[in-house]
C-alpha cells in the first residue's frame, strides 16, 4: 500500500503547502493558456505567439517538480516481486543500496543541470567530470546570459535584471536563465528528498524505496467497494 505523507513540524508543513502551491499554480497556468490559445484560434483567428513556448516550460517545471514531489510523498510506483524473495535484512541492505544509486544519480544530476544553467547565468561551471572539484574560472567571454527565449516576450517589472545580467541591454524576450533556473532547483530537491527517504531507511520509518503498488491499491479498493455493496 502507499505511504500518505504527513509534513513535521512548522516548517515542514509550510514546504510542503508551498509545493502542493506551486504545482496547482503551473497546472492551472498551464490550462489556462492553452484554454485562451484555444478560443482565441478558432473564434478570433489569432492567438497568444508565446503561450505554445510558455506551455512547454511550464509542463517542465511541473515535471521537475514532481519527480521529487513524489518521492516525498512516496508516489513512486516500483516492482519488488524478487526483492520479496530474500529474508527481511537481505531486502533491507538492497533498500540502502537503492538509497546509495538514487543519491548519486541526484549528484551527478545537480551537477550536470548546474553547469547547464550556469552558462546561460553568468555563473562558473563545475570543474571535474563526474563530481564537482571546484569552481572554473570566469572570463568575459564567457558570459551568456544575454541568450533569450524564442517566443515569450520581456515583462517591464523586470527590466531591473537588465543591469545586472545583459549590460544595460534591453532584453525583447525572457533570458533563458530563468525558465532554465528550475533545472538546478530541481535536482537539489530531488538530492534532498532522496537523503530524507535514505534517513527513513535508517531510522526504520520506512522498509524499501518502492511505496506505491498501484495494482495492489486498485485490487484493495474494488474489494471494499464490493464489501460496502
């Protein structure tokens, strides 16, 4: 059966809403635009130039968002048919191997999608090919935050960025480095929920990794509906 999440604390709590928050936000946003393009296509003729671009970064930001969403909240599907086989220390020494390989694909993500997004932020990439080593040297040459968008135009309330990233230079569209700043957050907080499900593991709170058995709870469900009946 799945494991409901129950947020600890003031401050897990307030994470945890902030979370729920965003990801209605991005899907609501997400509706609303393609509902306009919609009726603005087929009863006016025209349509919102950005709002395909907007959309798809959207949908991107709600997929980062989720795939550490769900780890919290252990939405996870996975298959333990063999893991089931071994006695009950065997399954819990693979849980933390599991733990272990997520914890590293999480690095090693946070790592890649940083030196990603850095380039278009005016920021050092990582030195060091698998894990971060240090810092590398900026030069002027390598600043690229004057990249933009294809489509979504600059908004006026914040032209302030415009001295600090592109040298006073007017921006027509969004830099890329802000849509592209989701990419570092969302692996940091993937990396985060991973370390929390590892301490989970540790502290007996949970079994295994795999949480969710969506055939299972579907077979549990038809059977109370039927005892209800």
């Amino acid at each position: 059966m799945s494991t409901h999440y129950e947020p600890r604390g003031v401050l897990g709590r307030l994470v945890h809403e902030i979370e729920e928050t965003a990801i209605a936000l991005i899907l609501g946003l997400m509706t609303l635009i393609t509902f306009i393009n919609v009726v603005l296509r087929y009863g006016f003729n025209t349509g919102l130039i950005w709002g395909l671009e907007a959309t798809a970064f959207l949908f991107a930001w709600l997929v980062l968002f989720g795939m550490s969403y769900a780890v919290k909240v252990t939405a996870h599907l996975g298959v333990d048919a063999i893991i089931n086989l071994f006695d009950k220390p065997v399954r819990r020494a693979l849980a933390f191997l599991a733990a272990a390989v997520c914890i590293v694909y999480a690095a090693l993500l946070l790592k890649g999608s940083w030196d990603y997004w850095a380039n278009f932020a005016n920021l050092p990439q990582t030195e060091g090919r698998w894990f971060p080593l240090g810092l590398e040297e900026m030069k002027r040459s390598s600043y690229r935050a004057w990249y933009e968008v294809n489509d979504i135009p600059m908004p006026d309330w914040l032209r302030w960025i415009e001295p600090l990233m592109n040298e006073g230079e007017a921006y027509e569209k969004i830099p890329r480095f802000i849509p592209y700043a989701m990419l570092p957050f969302g692996a940091a907080l993937l990396l985060f929920r991973f370390i929390q499900a590892a301490m989970r593991l540790a502290t007996g709170e949970a079994q295994s990794l795999i949480v969710s058995h969506e055939a299972e709870d579907a077979v549990d469900d038809v059977r109370h509906m039927n005892y209800e009946e």
